[in-house]
C-alpha cells in the first residue's frame, strides 16, 4: 500500500519574476491558501500520510511551512523537509532523500496539480512488474512547455522534455508512482526528466497510464494568475453519499464485525467511479447495534478500516465516515437516547457537509431505506432508493456519474 509521497519543491522559480524572489513557488498563496495546501489535501485524502518535501531554496520558509501545518493534522499526515546540500535538480533531489524513501512511493511537482485518483496507479503498478516508474500522462492543446511522452500501450517507448512545436501532445503530468530501486545508481546532481527517464526507458522499466484530469502549473505568470479563480472552484466538489448496510455490503442484520461483512455486487466499483469522476465518496450509517451491545464503536471502526483495505486492491477509496451509534430503545445506557445524527434526521450529511468542500446542488445520497431518502430530502440533496442488484449498474441506469472525463476537466 502507497502511504509515502515526495514533493519537489527545489525550482527557484524564475519565470515568475519578483514574486518568487523570496518565496519557494509551491508556496505562493492559490485562493486563500499556499498551493501547497491544496498538493497536501490531495494526498491526505487519498490515504498518504508520510510527505517528504525535497527542498533548496528558501528551505527554510518550507521548514516552516511544513511545522504544525493544520492539513497534516487533519489528515494525521507526517511532513518531513529533505534539503539539498547543492542545486542538485530534481533527480539528485530524489537521491539525496533516498534514505528517507519507503519502497515505493508517489513523486510530484510542487507547483503543479494534477486532479486525479492517485490511487489507480497504485492498482496499475500493482500487474506491471517490469515498472519501476509509472507516470501519468494528460492530453493538452499546446504542449510546448511540457515533457511529451511517446507510448505504446502502457510502457513508455520515449520522452521529450519539452515539445519542440506548439500544438496538442500527450505530456508528462508531474506525478509518478516510483520504486525506490529506480535511483539506485542516480547520480549526486542530475535531472529526473532529462537524465533519470530518458535512462530507464531505455531499460525497458517505465509505463504510464493516462488521465483526464483538471490539470495546471503555476509555473508563469498567465497559469498563476488563471489559477486564482480555477482551482478553488475546482476543489469545491460534488459528493456521493451511501449508506452501508443493503447498498455497499449486504444487511444480513447488525454487521458489525469484518467476519459478517459481504460486498454488494458493483459496490467496490461504484466507488471507483465515483474516484475517478473526481467526487467525494462518504459513507452515512445508522449503527443501533452499538446501542444494542452487539458490537462495540471498535468493532465499527475497524471495519471501516477493512472496507478501505479491500477497495485500496481496486484503486479506491471513502473520503470520509459518519456514524451514528445511538438508540432509544439500546441496552446500552449511554447510547440509550434519540439523536440527531440519526437518520431520519439529516445530523451526519450535516456535518460532513461543515467539514468538507461540497458542491450539494451535484451531490446526491443512495440509500436502500425510506429512512435514508428522508434525511437527503430535508436538505434538498438528489436522492435515490436501491432496491438491490449491482450498485454500479443502477448508478449508470440512473445517470447518477457524469462522464468521468468530462467531469474533472
């Protein structure tokens, strides 16, 4: 499982002129908040929780930055500062962090977003044994600025730092998925693209797999200014909210424990599509059983844990988890009461609602009970009723998913 990702960091930024002469370009403000911010929310969401930013100028302000940061609080994230003992370019960046380096791990640039699910490169390298670097790949109309990559199937034939000619090409988008033994003889001060690359390619050891994200650098002046309106509109996203028990698993009454947890056919799978459509995935459950001593808010917890286990194999994940354990007929005294989390009541969708960035007008809640469609219909969210079958296919009957493309442009 991916949990590790280092951020480049090190560019002095020029292009950019007086605003970077005394700030490192990841953190320039985007919205209200350092770039970096939105690189952080990213990974935390999809699972990372140890970040390494590889740094050289201005180390000291990513130093900073990286100390008690709020986004790793709330992601339970580690943020570590790898610096350069030199400008040793972003391959000798990787190198020289390489004692901090897990097997294998995400590498991205700290001034540019791809919006994707990260996660579906974790599930690709996982039946491309030969590589040992995949990239992603993203088609734009000019890609004169970019690294443009020349395929055939997944494994990378070759790669151009920059394309010669304006015009469309299929460019390296600036995340990776690496293996730790792709540098291991990379020397002290090289390029990843121009030196590290080119060299495993020649070896037959790179793949790549497209996406068709929203995609910006903040490289120079025209895409940093673009990106002040885009990218906080393109963080504000819709959301899909499920109930559990009859719609992702099966309600053979009070599942409470991993050894009764079975999947709903397609329901692995609809959360994927959701991933890749670039939706929030939550999950909003009534949990009596707690208040009826079934089981215990561990045993709801880790099957929680178990659940993102088996949808990680598929390259998915659940953005977030609401529960409500109470009861007023429990035996349990102290969740012997009526809540408001407690759907018909819309107290969990509510609070998800606080705590995440969600466009509701796109969102919706599928829901298998009258119960479940009451709580969305107070808040004017999109309901629908499940009735069974395979969840992926009533998603698409439903038109619930736009075009997963045509979504996360």
């Amino acid at each position: 499982m991916i949990t590790q990702a280092m951020v480049l960091c090190g560019g002095l930024g020029t292009r950019l002129g007086s605003l970077t002469a005394d700030t490192p370009k990841p953190l320039l403000h985007v919205g209200d908040r350092p770039f970096l911010d939105v690189l952080l929310h990213e990974l935390g969401r999809h699972g990372i929780r140890d970040v390494v930013f590889l740094a050289s100028f201005h180390h000291d302000k990513i130093a900073d930055y990286a100390r008690d940061n709020p986004v790793a609080k709330r992601f339970g994230m580690q943020l570590r500062v790898s610096v350069e003992p030199e400008q040793a370019g972003t391959g000798g960046a990787l190198a020289h962090a390489l004692p901090l380096a897990q097997d294998e791990f995400l590498v991205l640039n700290g001034d540019s977003w791809f919006d994707i699910n990260v996660l579906a490169l974790e599930a690709l390298s996982g039946r491309l044994a030969y590589a040992d670097v995949v990239l992603t790949l993203r088609e734009i109309p000019n890609a004169d600025r970019y690294g443009v990559v020349v395929t055939e199937g997944e494994k990378v034939l070759s790669f151009l730092e920059r394309q010669a000619e304006p015009g469309p090409g299929l460019v390296n988008a600036g995340i990776y998925l690496m293996r730790k033994s792709a540098l291991a003889s990379v020397p002290a001060v090289c390029s990843l693209e121009r030196d590290v690359l080119p060299a495993l390619i020649e070896q037959g050891r790179v793949a790549a797999c497209r996406f068709d994200g929203y995609f910006l650098d903040i490289g120079v002046p025209q895409s940093f200014a673009q990106a002040q309106s885009e990218v906080p509109r393109q963080l504000r996203r819709p959301a899909c909210f499920f109930d559990r028990d009859g719609v992702l698993n099966r309600d053979d009454g009070y599942v409470g424990q991993v050894d009764r947890f079975v999947w709903i056919e397609g329901a692995r799978e609809a959360i994927k599509a959701c991933n890749d459509a670039g939706w929030f995935v939550f999950v909003v459950t009534n949990q009596a059983g707690v208040a009826r001593g079934y089981y215990t808010e561990d045993d709801v917890h880790h099957l929680y844990a178990h659940i993102q286990s088996e949808i990680r194999a598929v390259g998915a994940h659940i953005d977030d988890l609401r529960y409500c354990p109470y009861h007023p007929d429990g035996v349990v005294e102290r969740y012997k009461r009526t809540h408001p989390w407690r759907k018909p009541e819309p107290g969990m969708l509510l609070d998800l609602i606080e705590h995440w960035n969600i466009d509701l007008d796109r969102s919706c809640f599928i829901g298998d009970q009258e119960t479940d469609i009451r709580a969305g219909d107070s808040i004017n969210l999109r309901t629908h009723l499940f009735t069974g079958g395979n969840l992926l296919a009533f998603m698409k009957t439903a038109q619930i998913l736009p075009d997963a493309s045509a979504e996360r442009r």
